[in-house]
C-alpha cells in the first residue's frame, strides 16, 4: 500500500522532530518536538490527525505534542514511561516560556486533554491503526525509548533516537528485519571514544579535584544522563548531591524497572546521593565534594547557581557529560570559558573538561544497524552530516528527505 510521509522538522536538522504518514484513510503524526533555543524553534504546522506516536520524551520529540493533541483530541501512543516523563517536559516548556515572555506554544488544557487520551502500549505490543499494524520495539536510547514497526504489505521501522549497545541505564536496540528504514543520523561521521575508556577518565578526574580540595559540578540533562552518571559514581566514597529534575525523574524510571537495564543500581545510585529540596539544602550541596545538577546545556536549572559559587577557584571542576548545542550556555563554556547568566557575561575560573556519553549510536554502530536490519530503502532523518552516510550506503536505496517536502514508499 502507498502511504504519503512528510517532515515537518528534524530531517536535514537535529532537533523539532515530526512526521506525518497519511494513506488508508488515516493520518498520523510520529513526534512532534522543539528546539530549546532561544527562542524555541517550532515544526511546521501539523495538519489534522488521527493519532499520534511518541518514540520518547526527549524535549525535541515530545515538546510540541500538546499543540497537536490538545487541538485534536486524538490518542498518543506511547510508554507510559515516556509519557509521565513527558508530561513533566511539557509543563516545563510552559513555564519557561513564562518566565522568557515567549509566546506560550499550548496550554495547560492541551497538555491534560493530551494525557487524558494518552493509551499507553510497550514493547512487542502490537495494536491496529485501521489496516496498518503497529508494533513497539526498543530503542536503547533512554528508558521507555521506543521504534516503531509498521506493517501493510511490507515492514517499515521508524527508529526514533537509537543506540545499540548496552548503556549502564538501558539496553540497546536490536535490528528487525525491514522493507523502509527510517533512521536517526545524528553521529552521522563520528566515532564515540571507548566507553569503559570514557568512564575511567571521568571517574580518574573526579577523583584528581577532590583530592586536590575541590568540588565537581556535573551540568547533565535530568532525562537519562543524570541517571546514567549517577549509577557510575554509585560505589564512589564522596558526599554527592542530586538537584534539579533529575530527581523527579529518577524517581519515576524507578517505578517502572522494566524499561530499566539494572534497576537495582539505580536504586543503590538514588541511595548514595543526597537530595536538595530546598534553597537552604543547595547551600550545604555547594560545599560537598560532587554536584549532578539540571541544566545540561546550562541554560537554565540550578546549575548556574553552583557555577556562580564555584567559577572562581581553580580547585573546582565542571565536567560536561552532554551534547551542546550551538548558541547554548554550555557551548559557549567550551569555547571561550564563559557564561551567559542574565545578560552579564561570567568567566568561569576552574577546570572544564567534556566527556562523551552519548545515547546516540555513533557512525559505525549505525551502520552496522542498517546491515542488520537488511533495508531496501533507508531513509535518514535528525542529522546535519547525512551526505556522510552515502558512500557505506552505496548498496541501498537512500532517500534524504528535506522538511516540508512529501514523498511516497510502499508500506
């Protein structure tokens, strides 16, 4: 059966992910997110729709699914991991666009009508969407992450954000057989260092600042990578505090072990940290020997105090353990030193160092993925270095759809 497809974000671009599939009398929308830039960059407006899939909830995924549901009242298919979390997400966006004087890109009453009709499915389920089936797979990207199997007369997987080797917080995804691929790009050219290499030097260096007297602030992002590090430092000796959402969501990935690779040492990690719940708490944390704290990207979040009141001896650390993204804080760290809090320009005087532990497979490990899953056509989304594909692909039909423009395959 042909079906129409078309991005409305996210296919040359990481970032404000969306795609609707329309045939057999249905419409449905695979994602809707933003970019947290500043301002917030949106998709393009989403016709009306049927239903609605969420791979995960990953604010360039999930952020702008509200818009969509709330106006439609249509069902989100999702985990119900990602849709708690997202949920969270949601309501955070709302309240940042507040506090920034954007305009607001839904309501409260679009995110409650988008819950009321979330129907949460898990991975192996398979539910019918008229005559197209479809069957949640994991991603391995964050817990709750999911691909998306389609099935008429052929297969297509949807594959969302992927990573296919066993993370400390997740398992990795595994190939299915397929007739379309759609694959995320995002570390399209890139090979990701070792990672057991990674984490030796991350825990060396941590260990180096608190011998020398220092404090290490961990920026990391309160959805997977909080996690992901504070089951790294589970067994570490230091006083180590936990602040921002980070907590809120640990505490929900714990009421669903399922979609978790080792819940028990999450839950040992959850232990060994102290929580800071209150402004007088953040004091006592700014003077312990580790610091894992929201923002990633240092744009926002309890991160920009500590940086404030540990920027100026050079016994302290920041170590960056995310992505960072052009025209955020966090980049701009890297670059020149620096960070932008309320419009004053602050050198930061202590050590800053990056770490890669990406969710995202790398070159290789994508296409290694492809092989497996033995595509006739591939299509490459959420990436900006999808040319490098090309010739590892020479093989395969490989189709670079550009956003707003439709294209049609057999399903």
């Amino acid at each position: 059966m042909e079906m129409k497809f078309r991005f409305l974000g996210g296919a040359e671009m990481v970032g404000r992910m969306g795609m609707t599939m329309e045939g057999a009398g249905k419409t449905i929308l695979i994602e809707y997110g933003m970019s947290p830039t500043k301002p917030p960059e949106y998709p393009l407006q989403a016709p009306r729709v049927d239903h609605t899939l969420l791979t995960h909830c990953h604010l360039d995924h999930c952020g702008m699914v509200p818009a969509i549901c709330g106006r439609d009242k249509c069902e989100l298919f999702t985990t119900p991991l990602s849709a708690e979390v997202g949920e969270i997400m949601m309501y955070d966006s709302l309240k940042i666009a507040k506090a920034e004087n954007y305009p607001l890109p839904y309501t409260n009453g679009d995110i409650e009508r988008t819950m009321k009709n979330v129907v949460p499915i898990t991975f192996g389920d398979t539910i019918e969407l008229g005559k197209i089936e479809v069957t949640m797979h994991s991603a391995g990207h964050i817990p709750g992450a999911a691909m998306f199997q389609f099935g008429v007369d052929t297969t297509t997987i949807y594959s969302g954000d992927i990573h296919t080797v066993r993370q400390r917080l997740v398992d990795g995804a595994k190939p299915v057989d397929c007739h379309n691929l759609f694959i995320e790009g995002t570390y399209g050219g890139r090979v990701h260092p070792d990672r057991k290499t990674v984490e030796k030097e991350f825990l060396d260096k941590i260990a180096e600042v608190v011998d020398r007297g220092g404090t290490v602030l961990i920026p990391s992002f309160a959805i997977g990578r909080t996690q992901e590090i504070m089951i790294l430092l589970r067994n570490l000796g230091y006083e180590m505090w936990i602040d921002g959402m980070g907590r809120s969501v640990t505490r929900l990935y714990l009421d669903y072990p399922e979609y978790l690779a080792d819940a028990k040492a999450l839950k040992t990690a959850k232990r060994k940290f102290n929580e800071v719940r209150n402004a007088n708490m953040r004091k006592d944390a700014g003077r312990a020997e580790v610091i894992v704290t929201t923002g990633g990207m240092l744009d926002g979040g309890p991160v920009l105090g500590y940086l404030k009141r540990l920027k100026d001896d050079p016994r302290n650390a920041v170590l960056l353990v995310g992505y960072q993204a052009e025209d955020t804080n966090g980049r701009l760290l890297m670059d020149s030193g620096c960070v932008m809090v309320e419009g004053e320009m602050i050198k930061i005087n202590c050590e800053i160092q990056k770490f890669d532990f990406s969710a995202h497979a790398d070159h290789p490990q994508l296409i290694q993925f492809i092989r497996d899953c033995n595509p006739e056509n591939i299509i490459i989304m959420h990436s900006e270095t999808r040319e490098l594909f090309l010739d590892d692909l020479a093989d395969y039909n490989v189709i670079l759809p550009e956003t707003g423009k439709e294209f049609t395959l057999d399903i």
